[in-house]
C-alpha cells in the first residue's frame, strides 16, 4: 500500500515545483502597451502598467521596471509587475472634415489642454476644422503644450480690446465691420471709466457673430455721476507762450488735489504725451491755476504751479484726471485735430457746476488772448450786452488802418440789410450801405421767407423817431464791397443793428473771423456767433422752421 502512493506523491512533488519555477523578467525596451502585456501573459506575468513622461524615450515605449527589478530578475509566475511606459504627449488626430462641435468631442476624449481659435479659410465652410497650429494629425504634442486648434469663420473676428476705451473700442470694432453691438456698464472704481472690461460671452478672436447683438462691458465709477465737482474753468491759449488752465472747486468741500492730474494727448493722439501731477489742498470756491512757465509775469504771478510740459495749442486734448486715470473734465474729445480754442482766453460759463467727459463748446465763451485778468478768481461774470465806442469818431471813417465813425440820417431803406444814409460827404449817395455780417433773405424780385419781416424790423429801428444813427468802418474787412457798396457796422441809439438782426433771427451770422475789432474784451465776431445761437436755441425767424 504504501508502495502505491509513493510515485503519485513524487508526481505531485514535481508539478509543484514546475510551478513555482523563477522566471526572468524579459527586455522590453521599445516596447509598448500592448506589446508588453502580450509577453506577460505567455510567462504567467501580470504587468501594472503606469505612464510617466521621459522625453529621452519615444513615446509610448518601455521605459523602466518598479524599483528594485529589471530586465533579468528571477520572479515568480503569477507575479504582478509595474511597468513604466513613456507618455510625452498626445498623438494628434486627424479632424479633416470634422465641424468644430465633432471636433471638440474627439479632442475631449484625448484629454489634454487645447484651445479653439478662429481664421479665415475660404476653402471650408464656417465652423469648419481649418488646421491644428504648429502641428499636423499624427504629430505627437508635448504634454506641457496647450494647443491650438483653428476652427473656419470667414466673416469678422471680435478684436482685442484690451486697455482701450470707448472711442478705440468703437474704432476698432468698425474697423472690422463689426456694428451690432451695446455696451453695458460695470461699476468698478479701481478702473478708468469707460475702459474695456470684457465681452459677454465671448472673447477676443470669437466669431463676431452676424446675427443678434455682442454685448461689450465697460467700466464706469462711482464719482462721474455727481453733479458738484472739480472742473476746467478756464483755458488760455494766449499771447506768445502764455498757456493756462485754471482749475475750479465749487463744491462746500477741501479737496485733495494730490489725487488729480493735467492729461495731454497732442495732434490727435489716443496715447497719453505728457502729465502733469496736482497737488495740495484746495478750499471751497477756490481755484488753482497751473501755468506754462514760459508764460508771461502776469500770467505767472496768477499760478499756483508752474510746468514746462503745459505746451498745448488749439488741436490738443487737456483733461483733469483722478487718480484712477479717469477723466472728469475735457478740452476737446480724444483724437481731435481741428483748431477751435485757439489765441485766447476761454472761461467756463457761470451756469456750469461739474465737468463733463464729452467737450461741450457751448459751455465756453471766448476772449482776446491778453484778457489775464480773471485768473484766479471764479465764476466770471459775462457781459450781457455790447456798448457802443463813441471813440471811434476820432479816427477817418473808412481808413485801412483804424475803425472811423460818423454821424448819419438815413434815406433810404432797401431791404433788411441794405439802406442809404446821408451826409454825402461820407457816403456817395448813389451807393447803399450794406450791413456787415449779416445778409437777410431777399424782398425783391421775389419776397423769401422771412425777407419782408427782416425790412419790417430794419425800418423800424432806423425810423424811430429822434433816432441817433452812427456808421462804422472795419479796417479789417474794407469799406466797400464786390458791388461798390460801402460796408458798415449800423448803431443806433447805442445797439448794433447789425448784431440784432441776427439774434432776432432774421440772417444767420456771416461776420468773418479776421476782423479784430474788440467789445468787452471779446472779439466782435464772438458776440455774433452768440446773437446767432441765441436764436438757434429760441427759434427765432429763419431757425424757427
């Protein structure tokens, strides 16, 4: 019996040892996943299979055993090894033909970073794949690399707006012919307003989308809706290098001027020239006048801070700024090159209480370049009417190099702008007098709108009764016209003719800017632009319809 179980034990003996035999680990250099696990299990092996990146071994190849086995070990059968394999990227895979939505599906499933970009192809279809940027399919990406993948869109492409404000968005934004957008407002005060801040939903370098609106965010603070605030109050573009700008504070508050800057954009730039830093306090109803120091003794002696950089003329922007660069006040709009306020003195009307971020001319009245006088001091009281100069009756009417004055008595009235006067001695009475500045609509041969309402009111002021009549002579403009007709500024009783029968709105203003004849220290070209835009604003006569 015992002989019988002895070749069964000694059978066992030996199919366990076969089965607990060493096994050498094998060389697996160039191999890869499947190749790997293919060898495992022919020697009873389990391989645990892990990646990690090793750029000096291709891609996807054996790179190393676990630490403590390699190539040649005994192990046993049935052992589960780790094997390091070489993952340096991502093989790219061919999206010819593929949208951008399958191909975003495909990219996802390989699970690394890539962003879509968008350019123009005008061999594919909107939306389209274009082409992988820097690669091709089957090109292996570096794990450490976030690719760029172009998608077709062959209308417009949404510009890069950074650091720019409104007037440049817009610029940019047309450029590309990109017109349906809105702006909605951030409230941020750490930003300038009106700056940049994004596109809703979508962002730089996007499809600029033709159908709906794009939506841009600016920035906007808190400050530039208060009704009370620091502003410009006055501009002077003066005699020689006499430059200016007088800051105002009409608030009940000290303000912090350490907080506020002069910005200077020259020629029409959008980029900053020059800055100039405020300082100090300054109290209620006080100004503070920053001078060029150049400037005259006079218009020195009104500063309170001197600067070599305040060297504007009539094309360059001057802006007050907060200290988030924000501005509150402006001299012209960004980007202007025409000369307006230019060779003098221009003082904020009495009616203005803050700034304002667009140029509003309206709010500025105009003086000849060596009225310095009202630096310093706030509000100016402007004058309301234009007095008469009796001294000019000492001077030869007509002269080319002074204004003369007569006395006369009219004879004769021909329409609203053309009348004869009397002594002959000064006038040829064969010839009219034609009122300088004006020119009222005709009454003969056919009567135009408002032309025999416009003689209506001439005769009406030249007949009054006891009327004192003068005649002025303009050196500047001559004293006789094309026709032969003399020229001439009509007082009577002491008021312009001339200058009512613009603000009454009877003739726009045609007085040239090149006479130089001065009233209240204002130029007298000034006073009639402001008799016509009187009218403008009341609707009066020729602006009434």
């Amino acid at each position: 019996m015992r002989k019988a179980l002895f070749p069964i034990v000694l059978f066992l003996l030996i199919l366990l040892s076969a089965c607990t035999q060493d096994l050498l680990l094998p060389d697996l250099t160039g191999k890869n996943p499947e190749e790997i696990q293919t060898i495992f299990e022919t020697l009873n092996l389990e391989a645990d299979i892990q990646f990690e990146e090793d750029q000096s071994i291709t891609h996807n190849t054996f790179i190393r055993y676990e630490i403590g086995f390699s190539s040649g070990k005994k192990v046993s059968a049935g052992d589960i090894i780790t094997v390091y394999v070489a993952d340096n990227g991502t093989i790219l895979p061919d999206l010819a033909g593929k949208t951008e939505a399958q191909a975003k599906v495909i990219l996802d499933a390989l699970n690394f970073p890539y962003d879509f970009k968008y350019e123009n192809n005008f061999t594919k279809n909107d939306y389209d794949f274009s082409r992988y940027h820097g690669y091709a399919a089957g090109d292996l990406v570096p794990n450490a690399v976030v690719l760029s993948v172009y998608i077709t869109w062959n209308g417009s492409l949404l510009p890069e707006l950074t650091n720019k404000l409104k007037s440049e968005v817009i610029a940019a934004l047309e450029y590309d012919f990109i017109y349906n957008y809105v702006f909605e407002y951030i409230e941020n005060d750490e930003f300038e307003e009106d700056m940049f801040a994004g596109y809703k939903d979508f962002e730089a370098g996007d499809p600029a989308i033709e159908v709906g609106t794009i939506t841009i965010y600016l920035y906007k603070n808190s400050f530039t809706d208060d009704t009370v605030g620091l502003f410009i109050s006055k501009y002077l573009s003066g005699v020689g290098n006499n430059r200016a700008i007088e800051i105002y504070n009409p608030t009940t508050s000290a303000i912090n001027l350490d907080d506020y800057h002069l910005a200077l954009f020259m020629n029409g730039a959008y980029t900053l020239t020059h800055k100039i830093q405020l300082a100090g306090m300054l109290s209620p109803g006080d100004t503070y006048v920053v001078a060029f120091r150049g400037s005259s003794e006079a218009v020195l002696a009104a500063a309170d801070q001197q600067s070599s950089l305040l060297t504007f003329d009539g094309n360059d922007v001057v802006q007050l700024r907060y200290k988030n660069n924000t501005y509150i006040d402006t001299v012209y709009d960004l980007g202007n090159l025409v000369f307006v306020m230019w060779n003098e003195m221009f003082i904020r009307s009495e009616a203005v209480t803050v700034g304002s971020r667009a140029f509003i001319l309206s709010q500025w009245d105009a003086y000849v370049p060596s009225f310095v006088a009202p630096l310093g001091s706030h509000p100016y009281a402007k004058p309301t009417s234009i007095q008469i100069d009796l001294s000019y009756l000492n001077n030869t009417w007509g002269s080319a190099t002074a204004s003369g004055m007569v006395l006369t008595t009219v004879t004769s009235i021909a329409d609203g702008d053309t009348a004869r006067f009397a002594p002959s001695g000064a006038f040829d009475a064969s010839n009219s007098v034609r009122f300088l500045g004006v020119d009222t609509p005709e009454t003969f041969p056919v009567a135009d709108p408002w032309g025999p309402e416009a003689k209506a009111y001439t005769v009406s002021i030249l007949n009054q009764p006891g009327a004192v009549i003068y005649i002025q002579s303009d050196p500047f403009l001559g004293s006789t016209e094309t026709y032969g007709r003399f020229l001439g500024y009509i007082w009577v009783n002491g008021s312009l003719l001339n200058l009512d029968l613009i603000r009454n709105g009877f003739s726009y203003n045609y007085l040239s800017t090149n006479t130089k004849l001065v009233y209240q220290n204002r130029y007298l070209y000034r006073w009639f632009q402001d008799a016509e835009a009187y009218a403008r604003a009341n609707n009066l006569g020729i602006h009434s319809s």
